[in-house]
C-alpha cells in the first residue's frame, strides 16, 4: 500500500484528503457536484494525484463518506418505494407512537411518513411476539400484492412484518416470491435491516433502506467503475454511521447505514485527537457548509445509541424527525453551516437555517447565482474572511455581494446597515450551536465544565472561540488539517460493525441458552462484515439494552467478560443496577429487570496514536505582518485585527487576539481576551487570558 485517500462528500463541500507512505496529509476542497456526486471525487483526484505526483495503480484503499442518503431522505428525492406489512398495520408509520414531541401544542404538525398510504400494501399473517406462527402467510394474498406493486411501477420495496425480529420466515417467504415475479425490484426485510423490537422504528428503518437502495447502489456502481477505469485497483470502503468501514456490496445492500456516514468520520477524528493530547472529556465541534455537529467523546471514545432521528421538524425536539434505529454515533446536528440561510421571520426575529445555499448556487458572496444571506457571508462582511486569504482556489468572494444579500434578506426588514445585519446573523448562529450543545450535554446527563472543545470543518474554528465562551470552556483545540477533519478520520477509523438484535427475557425467568444463541450469531454476523475487508486482529465488545418492569426505555449494559451460565442473571442483575445509579443517582430494589436487545461489536484492533503533551506557555509571539478590520464580539466592535499566517507560526509562539489566523481550507478566528499557543505538531491550542461572563 503506497497511498490512501479520504473522500467525503458534504452538502456544500467535497473534501479529499490523500495519505502519504510517511503518513503525512495532503488534501484538497471542491464545490460538491450533487447531480452526480461522484465527479467532484473525481475531479478531487485527479488534481492531488497531479500535484504530488501519484498513479491512481498506486493508491492502496478508498475510504468514502457521503451525506448522499441523508439528503435523499430529507429532500425526498429516493427511489418510488412500496410497503408491504402485516394485515392490519399499514399505518403504523403514520400513527407513530402516539406520543407528541410538543405536549401542549394543539396546532402540531407530525413529520409525514416517508411511505403515503397509496404506496403501503398488506398480507394476510401474523406472529407472535415469541415469534409463533398465529395466523399462516397467505401465498395468495401476497401474488395478490406483488401484481399490484408490478402495476404501480415500484422500483423498491420495503417488507415489514409484525415481530419479525423474532422469527423471519415470512418476511423470507414474501422475498422469495417477489424475487421470482419481479427481479428487478430490490427488496428491503426488517429482519436484515433492523431485527429490533417496536414495530414503528423498525418499520421506518426498512422504508428508509428500501427507499435510498436504488439510488445509493447505483451511485456507488458507477463511483467504483470509474474509479477502475482511471486505474485504481485498490477496494473502495464507506465508513458507516457507527464509525466502522464497510464493503460496497454491504453499503449497497444496507444505505440506510450510510445516513450518518461523514459525522461518524469526524467523531473518529476527534476521538483520536482526544486520546493524542491526553483529553478524556471532549466536545467535538464539526461545521461545515451545511450543518454543525456536536458530540461528547469521554475516555477517548465516542458515545453511541441504537437509534437516531433524520430530518426533525421541530428544532432539538426529541420525536419531531424520522427514527432509524440502527447503531450510530451519537450526536445533534442542526442546519447552522456557512451556506445556512439567515432571514427575518414574523416576529422580526433573526433566524438561521436550517435550509442552506449548499453549493449551488452558494453563499451570495460565491458569486455563483445565489442572492440570499447566509452565514459565510456574514463572516465576510464582519472581517473573519477575506477574499485575499480564503481557502478555497476556484472561489472568489465578493463582499459587495455579500453586503448587499444581507441587507436585502436582513437590513431592510430591521433597520440595519449590512454590518449590523452581520453581526446579527453571527451572534444567531453561533447561539443555536451553543444552545445545541447545552441540550445534547443535559440528554446525555453530563455537564460540560472541564471538557476541551475540539473544532474542525471548513467553518468550525471561525466560530469555536465565539463558542467556548458562551459555554463557559477553557480550552479549545484546532488540529492540523481541521478543514478536512471528517476525512481524515475516514483514514483513521478501524473495520468495525455492530450487529444488534432484539431477544427478550428477565431476571427472574432467565433464558441462558437463548441469550448465549443470540450473541453467537450476533458475533457471526458481525465478523462476517469485518472480515470482507481485514484479517487483522479484531476486539469484540458486547452490550446489552436493559430496563425496570414497567418502564418504555433501556439503558446499555457493557457484558464484557461476562460468562452466560446458570449465575448470569444474578450477575447482569448488579450490572445493571451499577449502570443505572450512574445515571440516575440510584438504583431501584426488589423490582424485576428485564433484557430487551443485544449488540456485538466486532472492530479491527488499531495502534493507540502517539502521545502529545500540550503546553500553554507562550514563549514568543508569532510573526505577523498585516491588519485588517474586523468586528470583536467581546469588546462589540470593530477593531484592527491581526492577520497570522498559520503555517508561518513556530511551535511554542502565540498569538493574541484579536486575530485572525488564516490557512488553506479554514480560518481561526481570536476574539481580543484568547490567546492561541502553537504546539509542536501544529495544533493551535486557545485558551482565555481573562475569564469573562
């Protein structure tokens, strides 16, 4: 293997970033072409391999993220897509779970089901939920069914039935009879997809995989082929949302794993910068063009969930999205990227995002046809970019523009001249994000006092510094390679893959045989993944999701060593009782436990990173030869600033605010109290000289 290359495809960017036999990076940034995503790859390619001189015979892995499925959800833009379900639950996806994200809202608006009711279909069977035959599968009524998703053009469909998870036999039974009628229909099953218990999640999750399918296998097809035919013979992997690499036959047969594929490269990235610098709790800071993400990263990994929402209505509100429940890194992410869009709603208030200007047309100032005010061009009307220093070669910004969208998108309806329309949209976004990770840090039951920031993204260290003082963090860390920090973590992320399935039983009446069945097979599967790609030594951690009698939540129980014998119930027991006073406080005596899902995680074995110790002490300050004006949220103001080339900084000089610090790709922006520390491996640690409210 001579190179690798880490290709992630975002909603306004495309970044490649190219690993050298030394292990040095090199990396380039391109407008995202979303007509078809694979020429800015391409294109990407073909210029860093020119520029340093590398064969594509020589490259030895691909490793590819995308938001391609993510964004198909969101826009609707998939595949026509049938349901087919159990008689009498065509409209679980629609009914949901009943419950309200907005309790006392009496004008609330459910997300609509990504399946219309025209589209869902339904055959005569019924299981149990110890997955016992209760009422036979018609053969009848599904050739009934199949004619009609024949008659209506599907391209797709989506087959799920009721306890599945249990027992798939008619799920396979109804496969096998579209597959002889219509081989040219792909076909989603819930027991593949999502063998979890609670019908409308797993329902939804097999809507979502059936309904990006055609697109995704299609995408990755013609990425894999043109590919091979510019010479690349190495494999081509994605990087899936519980931050493990997959094949592509997996990736196409399994998308909806894909829907979180780019944010899980940038947890792995912070993750290991966390365990490089010594920082076991973290707050991961990614921005982009599109969205932020933020997620905690403690004892240098990051946290997981089984389920996650996609394309929420309602700002934060837990149940306003579509849930996919399959293993993900957890996170929040909100509309809040450079090309997020700023306006003035009925109230007369700011808002920001969550719909963007993307890559086509872009930001106002990008010159491209677009006209409405987004965050990038704030940045450029308050000082933080400049067209002289940014990244980005084939864009060349035009304040006037930017000037001129924001008065007509904000100025006009409030008053404001373009800079306080600016500062405005600034202190708008940059408030959202900080509220975001106040609330995803109180759902995690964690307080953010003592975490480290680390920001990444091409517009995450613009705002990071802005950040960390409002959430009251003393430390923020911009690592080499910031702009294109989701692909570099690509590079860094082990062959890794969750299996999980729902296996219901208790404490009192514990089924050992049955739960030592499930982790068996869980582990098959789950090596089976891994195995497509490595041979190398892998580690195999197991989980298990339990809960009080009576209560509609679980928590995770690491099993780690736990043997499954005639003593395990009394074992799992105090396990979990340990897991639930850490986070509740206390434990709950003499009530019943019960296990509801179980998980195996096989991952291939990586080397720890190389240790670096950070150093706040600042020996000189950095050269520096030029000002531009640019505002100060602190002193609320515009002053002379700074201008530091980032590259030109030597390791232990600092750099006092205001300043601005400038790179390819991204730019670091120090408010007039931070003071910027340059560390031998060129990450740029930024701390407050004075601590202020």
């Amino acid at each position: 293997m001579t190179v690798r290359i880490g290709a992630d495809v975002g909603g306004t960017f495309t970044d490649i970033v190219l690993e050298l036999a030394d292990g040095t990076f090199e990396s380039t940034k391109l407008l995202t072409t979303h007509d078809a995503p694979e020429a800015a790859i391409l294109t990407g390619l073909d210029q860093i391999c020119r520029v340093y001189d590398v064969q594509f015979a020589d490259i030895g892995q691909i490793i590819h993220g995308t938001t391609l499925a993510t964004n198909a959800l969101i826009e609707r833009r998939g595949a026509a897509t049938a349901l087919v379900t159990t008689a009498g639950f065509r409209d679980v996806i629609e009914t949901r779970t009943e419950s309200r994200y907005e309790q006392y809202d009496l004008d609330i608006v459910l997300p609509k089901p990504l399946i219309e009711r025209k589209d869902r279909f339904v055959v005569t069977e019924r299981l149990n939920a110890r997955g016992e035959v209760v009422v036979p599968f018609d053969e009848d009524d599904a050739g009934r069914v199949i004619e009609r998703i024949d008659a209506g053009g599907y391209r797709s469909v989506a087959v799920g039935f009721l306890h599945s998870y249990q027992n798939p036999v008619h799920e396979q039974r109804f496969r096998e009879l579209l597959r002889d009628a219509l081989p040219d229909v792909t076909v989603s099953v819930s027991s593949e997809v999502s063998p979890q218990m609670r019908e409308y999640e797993r329902f939804n999750t097999v809507c979502a995989n059936a309904y990006v399918q055609p697109l995704m296998a299609s995408y990755l097809v013609r990425l894999r082929d043109e590919l091979q035919a510019r010479g690349a013979s190495c494999p081509l992997y994605l990087i899936h949302s519980g931050g493990g690499l997959m094949s592509v036959d997996s990736a196409a047969a399994f998308p909806v794993r894909l829907i979180e594929s780019g944010p899980a490269g940038g947890a792995i990235f912070a993750a290991d910068l966390a365990a490089r610098y010594g920082r076991d709790r973290v707050l991961s800071f990614d921005m982009g063009g599109t969205t932020a993400k933020i997620s905690l990263i403690e004892d240098f990994t990051p946290q997981t969930a089984k389920t996650f929402e996609v394309d929420r209505t309602a700002r934060f509100k837990k149940g306003s999205g579509m849930p996919i429940s399959i293993p993900v890194i957890e996170m929040i992410e909100i509309g809040a990227g450079g090309g997020s869009i700023a306006r003035v709603d009925t109230l007369g208030q700011i808002r920001v995002g969550p719909h963007s200007a993307g890559s086509e047309p872009g930001p106002a100032c990008y010159d491209r046809g677009g006209t409405d005010a987004t965050v990038t061009d704030a940045n450029l009307q308050l000082g933080r970019l400049h067209p002289d220093t940014f990244g980005a070669t084939d864009i060349a910004l035009n304040p006037q523009l930017a000037a001129d969208a924001l008065a007509r998108s904000v100025g006009s309806t409030l008053g404001l001249d373009p800079l306080g329309a600016a500062i405005g949209v600034g202190e708008v976004v940059d408030e959202n994000m900080a509220n975001a990770a106040r609330v995803h840090a109180v759902e995690n039951g964690k307080d953010l006092a003592g975490f480290t920031m680390i920001a990444f993204g091409g517009g995450a260290p613009l705002h990071a510094a802005r950040l960390i003082d409002k959430l009251g963090l003393d430390e923020l860390l911009v690592p080499p390679g910031a702009g294109v920090g989701s692909a570099i973590g690509f590079l860094r992320a082990p062959f890794a893959y969750e299996a999980v399935r729902s296996f219901f039983t208790s404490t009192v009446d514990f089924d050992v045989d049955g739960v030592n069945g499930v982790l068996t097979e869980l582990e098959h599967e789950a090596q089976s993944f891994v195995r497509e790609g490595t041979d190398a030594e892998v580690t195999v951690l197991r989980q298990v999701s339990m809960r009080y009698v009576g209560q509609g939540w679980e928590i995770p129980v690491r099993l780690d060593d736990l043997v499954f014998d005639d003593f395990a119930a009394e074992q799992l027991a105090a396990r979990f009782r340990k897991a639930y006073e850490e986070f509740f406080g206390r434990a709950i005596d003499d009530l019943a436990i019960e296990a509801v899902s179980w998980s195996v995680r096989v991952a291939s074995v990586t080397a720890p990173p190389e240790r670096v110790e950070l150093d706040s002490v600042a020996r000189q300050p950095a050269d520096w030869g030029t000002t531009r004006d640019a505002y100060d949220a602190v002193a609320r103001t515009t002053v002379p600033t700074a201008v530091v080339d980032r590259a030109l900084i030597a390791p232990g000089a600092y750099v006092d605010g205001p300043a601005v610090i400038v790179e390819d790709q991204t730019t670091t922006v120090l408010a007039t109290h931070h003071r910027c520390v340059a560390q031998l491996d060129g990450t740029l640690l930024i701390v407050r000289r004075e601590v202020r409210p």
